[in-house]
C-alpha cells in the first residue's frame, strides 16, 4: 500500500538546456513582428499543433528528468508532420550557435520581444504576441528571470552543461559541418529561400542521416549533469519525451511503459559532478507510480531492473524507508517468499508503519512509541493469503483484529475485517474452531456455534456496517461487491430456524445480487463530482504525449499489430479523470461479477456484455489479472458459441497481451480449450496430458485454489468416461463431491452430480443414474442455475429414454420443456445433444411415422450435425450421420443415405485414428 502523493514543495526555477530548447521553439512558435501565420507554418493547424505540444512540455517541467535532447527531437517528429526536419534542423543549429556567454545574453535579450505589453489588446489582430499571463507566457518570464539572476559562473555553467548536451545527444552520429552558426531566422536571404522552397520536399540529406543514427542511440542525459546516473530511469513512465525505439527489446520489457528502463539507470554514479535531486515528494509520487504498477500488472514487472534501481535508491537516500515496501510489493508479485518476508519486516522495523500508509489516519491512542503494529500484522497476514498460507493468515490477521481493538484504531479495523472475509471466501476452510472462536474473536458475542459461511455472512455485515460508520467510500463499495459475492454462492437461512412457521424456502435470491452490485457501482457517483485529486506533476502532459502514439479505436481482439500514423491519431484528450484509479478498479470488478453472474443464471449474451465493457472501459485502470480474466471469459464465450476455430484465434491475440506465467487465467483457459478439443477429436492421450499439466499449476496446499483443484478433477473425470474407464471415473468424481462438500461448493457440487449421472448412463446404469440427475436439478434449483438446470433436465430425459421406447414421450416432453432455455442461451455443443435427444425420443416412439413426419427428425439431426462440425466433436457427429442414414434408408432416398453414411464413416474413422489428423499449432502448450 502506497501514501498519497502531497504537494511538492517550493523549490528554485533553474534554467536548464532542455528549458533553452522550450525557449528555441517559443520562438518559433511565436517570432517577433510577424502577422498572420508565421514562418514556417503553412496552415494555423500546425501553428496550433506546436502551440500544444509546448503547453505540455512545460506543464511537465517539474518532472524528476528532464528529456534529452534525442528525446526531444522525437517528440518534435511525431508532433511536427512535414515541419519535423526543419524543426529538428532549427533547433539543433540553434543550440550549436550558443558558443559563448555574449550568446546566451543575446539569445536571452531577444526573448523579450515575443512578450506582449500591457496594451496587448489594442494590438492588430493578425499580429502574434505572447500574452506575458499565458501559460507559456509565465514560463518565458520564469526562464527570463532565472537567466537574469544567474552569477557569470552560473552563466559559463549553463553553457557548458548546453555544450554537453548537444555533444551526447549526437555522440553515436558522424559530425557534420553546420552551414551558420548564428540564427537562421536573422538571416533575411535564408528566409526567402525557405519561404519559397516546398515543405514537403524540405529534406536535408545530413540531417536525415542524423535522425536515423538518433534512432540508434539510448543514452539519457541528466538535466543540469548533476544528477547521478543511478537515479536516470526512475522515471520513465512519467517522462515528458517519448521513448526511444530499441531495435533489441526483450518480451518482457514490452509489457507495459514501466518496462522500458534506461540502461543508464543501471550504471554506476557519476563523481565528476555534485549531486542534484528532486524534492523528497517527487520521489514519493514517483514510488507511489511504480506501486501501483506493480499492483497492477503483478509478476509481469520486471523484477530484477526494478529491484536494483530501489537498492540504488536506498544507498541516496537511506531515510527513504518506502523504498523497503516497494521492494516487498516487487518480491511479492514474483512469489518470493523470503525476500518478500524480509523486506517487510525492514520496512515495518525502520519506519514502524508510520510512512506510507495514508489510508488509516493515525488516532490519538494509535500513535504509540512501538509505531503501529497493527498495519504491520495486516500486511503480513495478506502476505501469508497471496502465498497461500490460510491458517498462518487466518491467525495473524485475528492477531490483527485484538491489537485494533487494543489501540482503538477503528479505520485498520474495518480493513482487516474486510480481508477475513476475502480469505474465508477464497480460501477453502472447513473448520475455524481455535482461530476464530477465541477470546478476541470477532464473532464470538453470538454465543452459538456457526459453520464457516455463518460466520462469514456475520463478517460481511458487520464489515460493513463499520466501514459505512467511518465513511470509507471505498471499503464500503468492496464490502458491497463481497455481499454480491457472497449472495451468488450462498443460500441464505435464518441463524435460529424453528417452529411450525419457520420458512423452509432454501434458494439464493438474484434481487440481493443485483441490488448489491448496483451499491457498489454507486460508488463512481460519488467521485464524479469531485474535481480535485492527488495527481503528479506534469500528469496530463505526459498523457496527452503518450496519446500521440495511440491509434483512434481499437478493438479488443485487434489482430492488426500496425500503429497508425501519430499525425492521425493527434487529440487532446487526456485530462485527468477525477474519479481516483481505486474508484474505476472496483467498478469494473462489479463488471466481472455480472459477468460472472450471468454465466450461472444462464444468459450467455448479458455474460458477455459485461466482459466487454470490463475490458473496453477498465482494461487500463485494473489489474492484469481482471483484465485476463475478462479475456478469458471472451474466449471461453468464443468456443461455446463459435467453434475452437475463431476461440483459438481471439486466444493468440490474448497472449500477446499477457504473459503465459504460472496460474495466469490466459494459460488456464488455453489449457481447457486444447482439452476440450482433445476430448472431441479423441486424442484421449493428450486431453489426459493437459489434466495434468492443469493439475500441476494447484497448489499442494488443503483449501488452496480449490477452483483450479475443482477444475482439473472434473476433466480428468471426464477423460476416463472418454476412454470408458467408468469406475475409476466414478471414483474420481466422488472423491471431487467430498471435496466440494467439505468445502461447502455447494455450486460445483451440482455439476459434480450431474457428471456421475452421465458416468451411469455410459455405462448402461440409467437406474442408478436418475437419483443423481434429480440431485443436480434440486441444487440448480437452489441457486438459479437455469442453465445447467436445462442440461440436468436434459440428462434426465436422455436416462430415461435409456430405459426403453415406452419412457420416450415422457423424455421428450423433459427435452421440450427444457428447450427454451437450451436454443435460447445454450452453446453448440449442449444444442446438438438435445437435436439428437430429441430425434432419438422420436425414432423411439412407436406411435411415430418417420414417413409421414420426416422433418421432425431430420431438421434437427441437420441442424446438428452443423454444429457439431463446428466443434469437431466426432463421436456426436457421427451418432447424428448415423441417425440420418437410417431415416434416409426409411424414407428410399438412397443418395443423401450415402452421403450420410460417408460423414458417418469419416468421424468413426478420424475418432478412432486421431493421431492421423494434422497437429493444431497450439499444442505445444509449456
């Protein structure tokens, strides 16, 4: 957790080379006595363009780096268009010119004349004049009174540090000789020859060479060369100047724009001259920047460049105690155990939780001589949650829970009762008896004996009913999203149920998970309104200047790789929302969770919906693990409806956005989708080889990624009904309902039954399989499953017609009831299992004609049989040729019969030699 970033605090304007630079291009954009629209401008677009690409840069000129000049001259060729190299040109033999004190005085001297005086108004309209209470008018008068209070030491200073920073900017290119050394603009031929040249064939070849040997050098330059190079790429994510495009970038360097560090800031510190830092405040917004980074894209930051910038770092500054957190934010999200433990313990050890943790302010009990132990045992019981330890984060953070009470630390309080609940929600645990039921437990007032989701539900209220005594706008908005959460999941009973009037309706209520994620949402309301947020300096700048690079719209399965042209893309659009990135974070997670929402209640279109507006409005303010997982969701929606086909294709753009690290929900989905396809070609081999490599990615620790466990026991299951192994499938199908029922997965528990339904009706036992059917409607029921609901409903009617052609009508009067649902919402697969369902009800029936009602079965065997060449499910498909075949046979029309009886023969074939088939290029999967 990061402080919140204060006002940075006054400090000398000093004139610098890049500020020089700034005043080159002021007068460009505004030389004296010139009207209408100066030279070299051909329209007042580009007038204006220049005009707004100096707000920016001097709106960033508080930053911690100043660009170089390389930098510089890039920002100028994305901005420029077909002025960039008479820009370039002009500022770089401008620069040149400044050789000695008398120029800098004459260079200075002739800034006055692009001010306007006070009777600025009366002025011609087509006459340009610098508004002296412009913002670029301030800035002119800010480097004017800089310049005029310097010493002439200062002044030779400022001279040399120009030299140097025109001799490294152009260090890597071949010298050429500048034709001038004094201001082209003072010359009246030079004018004229340029006036009646054509821009667009404004090239010199020298300068060309330059530019393209610019492009090949990534040396920085530190403003004022007082800086140490150690502190170069400390801020390159809120630098003012684009970056430079390396030809050899690492994959992991191109993930986000905290990846690309300067290879300076890894060099030792330069002793020739003093040192010059920043304000203590820059270098905690700075710190706070590179936290929320590594919050949000997680093991994905890079970790080694990072960490030796912070051990830089903390040998400048010693007192910087923050530098001890983001060290263990960075050991933590590359699941470093030691380290990370270690550095936490530094941090609360030197500034005892005091800096850094804005979020709790400080009560007058809580401030005591042993710092504030509590944040402490909170940040090491969330420790212990991200590393899956339950017990040990169960215990610290009920250790937590007494010492807040102790120290009347009300807000710390409120948040560790919120992570409880998170870690009894995502963590697996049966019994709390000894953790949560002591003395200082805060459940213990109850006085009777609850389960583990008793005690959560108790949690939650009481979570959040602190947070909105505190008014804690964002804890309360998480403690709504927990409620929906938890409501989704859980059926709510009464704690004390008795009587003969005691309610004995036992279903999850869908009204209380929509009222509670419209509570959440509710939250950006409040924000919205609010104009002023702590943001760093030059903020908006840097945005806008970063937008240059952004095309227009994108898609989210863009497979174009192509960046358009900057030129195009130019909008200035980057003022800075109001509603703080937590804000955005938590209402694009109730996103997620309709999302997730919806795909149990059964309306695939409204899942959907949701994913998309999660990853078009909140990709960029949320983490890396949300966004991936509302790709995944896309994907997942992708194969069900379209075919492994088009889900494969949208999975390879998807992997190129996130890195296919362990657990990454990219990985788990590309993993279910190959073995889904395995199992429909019947590549049993394979699908068995992909359960174990999703098996491999659970953790070996009791109640630790329970849904990953879940997910793998369920396709392993599902490979051995393939390979008709029905007992060992059955075997490992109870021992996964064991599971869920200790752990109270009372939703996976329904799908669980469903599939030892489907094992008995594979392996010719209907009897046995009716009551586990019937279980699995009964718990679909409970929770609002309609759509699975209609694929229990299905297996039921699919088992009784198992039991002979006298149960048909009543199997196809299940189907016909359960179609609604399954046409309207269902995938592909589930579609054609109920065609075929119902084909076979009919061909069962022995009060129905094929020939006087032939479409009645072949429609649905056709449409079928569709999509099941879309999914490539050969053993289906071949059962829906078969079925066609014979009612051709039926009906005498012998050639569709053969082309039937052909597709027929091709799926037993290829479900029978898989290997022949052509290797799909996603296998290699690790």
């Amino acid at each position: 957790m990061a402080g919140i970033l204060k006002p940075q605090a006054q400090g000398a304007f000093i004139i610098t080379p890049h500020k020089v630079s700034v005043c080159i291009l002021l007068q460009v954009y505004a030389p004296p006595a010139q009207i209408s629209v100066p030279f070299p401008f051909s329209s007042v677009s580009q007038h204006n363009r220049l005009g707004l690409f100096l707000l920016a840069l001097i709106k960033s000129c508080e930053d911690i780096l100043e660009p170089t000049l390389d930098e510089l001259i890039t920002n100028l060729r994305e901005v420029g268009g077909l002025l960039d190299h008479w820009l370039n040109d002009h500022l770089t033999r401008r620069l040149s010119s400044l050789s000695s004190p008398d120029d800098l005085f004459n260079f200075f001297s002739d800034l006055r004349g692009i001010l306007g005086g006070p009777d600025t108004s009366v002025v011609d309209d087509d006459q340009i004049n610098l508004d002296p209470n412009s913002n670029l008018g301030i800035y002119l008068r800010r480097c004017l009174l800089a310049f005029n209070i310097l010493s002439f030491e200062g002044v030779c200073h400022l001279l040399t540090n120009i030299g140097t920073y025109c001799k490294e900017a152009f260090s890597s290119c071949p010298p050429y000789q500048l034709p001038r050394s004094d201001d082209c603009n003072n010359d009246p031929e030079s004018l004229l020859e340029y006036e009646n040249m054509d821009l667009e064939d404004f090239v010199f070849e020298k300068v060309n060479e330059e530019i393209e040997s610019r492009k090949r050098s990534n040396e920085r330059v530190s403003f004022h060369n007082h800086a140490p190079k150690a502190l170069f790429g400390l801020v390159e994510d809120i630098d003012v100047s684009a970056r430079p495009k390396h030809k050899n970038v690492d994959k992991a360097r191109e993930i986000g724009p905290f990846m690309n560090l300067s290879n300076d800031s890894l060099r030792g510190v330069d002793h020739n001259g003093g040192i010059f830092l920043r304000t203590n405040w820059q270098i905690q917004g700075y710190l706070l920047e590179q936290a929320d980074a590594i919050e949000k894209h997680g093991s994905s930051f890079p970790l080694n460049a990072f960490e030796s910038i912070l051990k830089q770092l903390q040998k400048l500054a010693p007192d910087l105690h923050r530098v001890h957190f983001l060290r263990y934010l960075n050991s933590l999200y590359h699941d470093d155990y030691p380290a990370a433990l270690e550095n936490l313990h530094r941090y609360f050890d030197y500034s005892a939780g005091i800096e850094g943790f804005d979020f709790v302010p400080p009560s007058s009990s809580g401030c005591n001589s042993f710092g504030r132990y509590e944040i402490a045992l909170l940040c090491l019981g969330m420790m212990h949650f991200h590393f899956g330890h339950p017990k040990q984060a169960l215990e610290v953070l009920t250790e937590a829970v007494r010492v807040s009470q102790q120290h009347s630390d009300d807000t710390c309080l409120a948040y560790t009762l919120t992570a409880i609940c998170n870690l009894l929600s995502d963590i697996g645990i049966s019994n709390t008896t000894g953790i949560i039921g002591s003395s200082y437990s805060p459940v213990t007032s109850i006085g009777t004996s609850l389960s583990v989701q008793q005690q959560l539900f108790v949690l939650l209220r009481r979570s959040l009913k602190r947070a909105e005594c505190l008014k804690l706008k964002r804890l309360v908005a998480s403690n709504h999203l927990a409620m929906a959460k938890f409501d989704l999941t859980h059926v709510q009973r009464p704690l004390l149920s008795f009587g003969p009037k005691a309610s004995m309706t036992l279903k999850t209520c869908p009204p209380n998970v929509c009222k509670e994620l419209r509570s959440s949402s509710h939250l950006i309301c409040e924000f919205s309104t609010e104009s002023s947020t702590a943001t760093t300096d030059g903020a908006l700048s840097t945005a806008w200047l970063k937008n240059l690079k952004k095309p227009m719209g994108s898609l989210v399965f863009s497979q174009e790789n192509g960046s358009q042209n900057p030129s195009h893309s130019f909008q200035f659009c980057a003022q800075p929302s109001s509603i703080p990135g937590s804000v955005q974070q938590l209402v694009g997670s109730s996103y997620l969770v309709r999302a997730t929402a919806w795909e149990m209640y059964g309306s695939a279109p409204l899942a959907r919906i949701n994913a998309l507006i999660f990853a078009t409005c909140f990709s960029d303010s949320s983490s890396s693990a949300d966004v991936a997982l509302a790709y995944a969701k896309l994907v997942q929606h992708l194969a069900v409806f379209k075919g492994y086909k088009e889900a494969l294709a949208a999975l390879k753009v998807a992997e190129e956005k996130f890195l296919s690290i362990s657990k990454s929900r990219i990985l788990l989905i590309k993993l279910q989708l190959l073995h889904e396809q395995a199992l429909h070609r019947g590549h049993l081999k394979l699908a068995q080889q992909l359960c174990d490599e999703l098996g491999v990615l659970a953790s070996s620790v009791t109640g630790v990624d329970t849904e990953l466990k879940t997910e793998a026991s369920l396709r392993h299951a599902r490979t051995l009904l393939a390979a008709n192994q029905f007992s060992e499938a059955a075997a490992v199908a109870h021992s996964l309902f064991c599971m869920c029922f200790k752990f109270s997965l009372q939703v996976e528990n329904a799908t669980v039954l469903l599939l030892l339904a489907e094992i008995h009706k594979r392996s010719g036992n209907a009897v046995l399989g009716i009551p586990y059917a019937l279980a699995s409607l009964s718990f679909c029921q409970s929770f609002n499953l309609d759509l699975l609901k209609s694929s229990a409903t299905l297996t039921l009617a699919e088992l009784w017609l198992s039991l002979g052609s006298s149960h048909a009508k009543r199997a196809l009067t299940l189907i016909h009831g359960a179609f609604p649902m399954i046409l309207g919402h269902g995938g592909l697969e589930l579609r054609a299992r109920a065609y075929i369902a119902e084909a076979k009800c009919y061909l069962s029936d022995p009060s129905f004609s094929v020939s006087e009602d032939p479409e009645a079965v072949l429609d649905p065997l056709m449409q079928a049989s569709e999509e099941l060449e879309a999914l490539e499910y050969h053993e289906m498909a071949s059962e829906a040729y078969y079925l066609m075949a014979i009612v051709f046979d039926k009906l005498g029309r012998l050639e569709e019969r053969e082309e039937a009886a052909t597709s027929f023969k091709l799926h037993t074939l290829a479900l029978q030699n898989p290997t022949e088939e052509e290797e799909d290029p996603f296998l290699p999967v690790l």
